[in-house]
C-alpha cells in the first residue's frame, strides 16, 4: 500500500522528495487528491507504507515535519484515504 505526507506547503514536499531521492528513494509528488485537501490545491509525497516512520522521522528532522499523514486504500473504482496518527 502506499502513503501521502501532506507537508505545509508544495515547496516543502518538492525539498523533501529531493531529499529522499539523494538517499536512493524513488518517492513521487503528485495533486494532494480533493477528498483530502483542506485548503485548495496542494501537493503530496506518495511513497509505499513500509517508509512511513523513515519519512516521517527525516521530515522532522530536516525542519519540514509531516502535518498529515494517509494510508492510500485501493478501490474498485475509486481509491479511499485514512488517516494515520503521526
């Protein structure tokens, strides 16, 4: 399954998937899906579940901490979004 880290503002979530990629991860940003937008459009790091405490710790500690985080349910045809505790 994968996971969306909602972060402040796009610029954070650009920052941090460059991050990521320096370190050899091939996470992706991509349109923080409408179902869970909370103001406007916004953007998202898409990155499969097992990464979900190694994210959320270098988030932290590069000063752009996860606000959200969500567990992408895969749908027969659309996908539902839970919430998940940081």
């Amino acid at each position: 399954m994968d996971c969306l880290a909602v972060y402040d503002s796009g610029n954070y979530t650009i920052k941090m998937c460059r991050h990521f990629e320096k370190k050899g991860y091939a996470f992706e940003v991509i349109s923080l899906p409408c179902k869970i937008a909370h103001t406007g459009c916004s953007y998202c790091l898409k990155f499969p579940e097992e990464y979900k405490d190694m994210v959320v710790a270098e988030s932290k500690a590069m000063n752009y901490p996860v606000r959200y985080l969500y567990r992408v349910v895969k749908g027969h045809l659309k996908n539902t979004y839970e919430k998940i505790p940081l």
